[in-house]
C-alpha cells in the first residue's frame, strides 16, 4: 500500500514556519506532530501514562493542524465498528453454498446421535 | 440454520477464505450444540453465535501461529507489515508533510447521514483490503470485534508492544489512505 500523498497540498505556510523555527525542539521535547499522531492511536489501546497525557494535551493545545487528528481516529472506529463492513473481495452477498450447509448439518447431526448415546 | 449465512458473512469478512470461514461455521455450530444450555435467551441468538466465532477466528489465529514470537517490529520490518506509513507523512523532524485534514471532513463532521455512512465504509473496506495480511488481521480484530491487545497480539502472534506498534501503523495508512480516497463532505 503506497502512500503517494502527491495531489495532497502541504501544510499551510505559517505551520511550516513555526516547524521550521521551532522543529528540532519540538522533536527533542517529544512534542512533535509525529509524536502527537503516535499518542493519538496509543490511547485508544492503553492509558496514556502522565508524561504520554501532558505531551498530548500540550500538542492538542497549540497545534491547529493536529487538534481534528483524535476525533478522526475515532470516527475511523466507529465507522468501522458501528455497521456490518461490506463483504470483501469475494464478492457482495456472501453466502454457504449448499454442499457446506450439508456437510454442517451432518456434523450436527453426529455431535447429537453422540449426545442421545452418552444419555 | 437461519444465522448460519450471517455467521458466515462475518467469518469470511475477518478470514478472506471461504473454506476457512465454511469450517468456522461447522465449528461455532457444533460448539453452540453443545453450549445450549449456557444460552439462557438474554442475548438475541445471533449476537451470541458471533461471541461464539469471535473465539473461534481467535483459536484459528492462534493455531496459525502456534508459536507466538518475541520478535520487536524492527525484526518484522520485511515480513508482510507494509511500509512505516511516518516516514511518508512526517519529514524529518516530525512535522506533517501533507495537511492532514485536507480530504478528512467527512471524518470530523457530526452528525454523519446514511448516505455518507455508505460512502465511509465502502472506502474503509477498500483501503483494508489494501493493508498487509497481518495488519489488516491485527486492525479488524481490534477495531470490529474490540478484543484487547493482549488477544489481538496473540492472534497475529506478536508480542502486546508490537501489536501496539503495528496497530498505530494500521490506522496511519487507513487514514493516508482514506485521506486519498477524499470523501466530499
């Protein structure tokens, strides 16, 4: 899966000033977007611990850019997570065909036969 | 045999095999036989016969890898994970190369209608599909079925640390490839 983001614009100009300025700081402190976007998945799968929470707020706080990022996360799960996914490559409508709903019954029926034997 | 179509549905959704998910079934019907009595009619009968699968897929998983892996993510770099989607989005000290809300507004808009609902799961089903195996694995066992990542990691048979690493890297290359598939708000 490539990640060609090309007919993507950049960042708006005073983001990439402020980045520019304040870059290598911001990366030192674990401050940056990157570190942000890292956070951001983090905490829909464990605590984030009290350092975790106070970049991430600190972040949220004075970075425009990044502040939609939790919110889009959690629409990506929800979307995902709230309505059946369509079927995949396999085709729409999935269904057993009739040899496989044979074969289920038969077993069915021999874990059951075995079941009236032990009573 | 009335829910056997929707728990087929559902297996081959998380499997991708129809055979694979064909003996899924068998083996949630044959365990749901035997459970009988543990159902005591709270549940819709459905909603328990995919708890059922849910440990099923798990177990197949687990099979599959029999022998869970210590390995870090760096050692499983060239195994079938995809590329680190960072390295594409972020320059080199750590600052967003592309503005990532630029296509992502049916993302952050409240309240979604039907229609875009539509829209949003069709492109999330086409951007799964394009996810490595075991990402893909990783991603629906945790955001669809919301297992812990303790099972999840088990399941993809890597360590908890690493499933957390590899699910961060999931939904980084959902949401780029969301963001290029830009759903108009």
């Amino acid at each position: 899966m490539s990640c060609n983001h090309s007919s993507s614009p950049k960042p708006p100009l005073s983001y990439r000033i402020a980045h520019f300025l304040m870059g290598p700081f911001m990366k030192m402190a674990g401050l940056s977007c990157r570190h942000f976007a890292e956070l951001c998945s983090n905490e829909m799968d464990r605590p984030l611990s009290r350092g975790e929470r106070f970049r991430y707020r600190f972040h949220a706080m004075m970075c425009r850019l990044c502040r939609p990022l939790p919110l889009q996360f959690a629409k990506l799960g929800e979307a995902v997570s709230c309505c059946p996914m369509p079927a995949p490559t396999i085709g729409e409508g999935v269904t057993l065909d009739e040899a496989a709903r044979d074969r289920i019954l038969r077993s069915l029926e021999l874990v059951s036969e075995k079941d009236d034997q032990t009573k | 045999m009335q829910e056997s179509d929707k728990l087929f549905a559902y297996a081959v959704t998380r499997v991708g095999d129809r055979h694979t998910a064909e003996d899924l079934v068998q083996d949630v019907v044959i365990a749901a036989w035997e459970k009988r009595s543990g159902f005591d009619g709270r549940s819709m009968l459905g909603t328990w016969l995919i708890g059922i699968m849910k440990f099923k897929i798990l177990d197949h998983y687990r099979a599959k890898k029999r022998n869970p892996t210590s390995m870090a993510v760096e050692m499983i770099e060239d195994e079938d994970w995809g590329s680190d989607p960072f390295n594409q989005l972020f320059d080199g000290q750590g600052a967003w190369k592309i503005d990532p809300n630029y296509g992502m507004e049916a993302f952050t808009e409240t309240p979604v209608d039907d229609a875009k609902r539509h829209d949003i799961l069709r492109a999330v089903r086409a951007c799964m599909d394009g996810l490595p195996e075991r990402l893909r694995l990783l991603f629906s066992l945790r955001e669809l079925d919301q297992l812990p990542v303790s099972d999840v990691a088990a399941a993809a048979g890597v360590t908890a640390g690493s499933a957390a690493v590899l699910l961060t890297r999931a939904r980084h290359q959902l949401r780029a490839c969301l963001q290029r598939q830009h759903i108009a708000p």
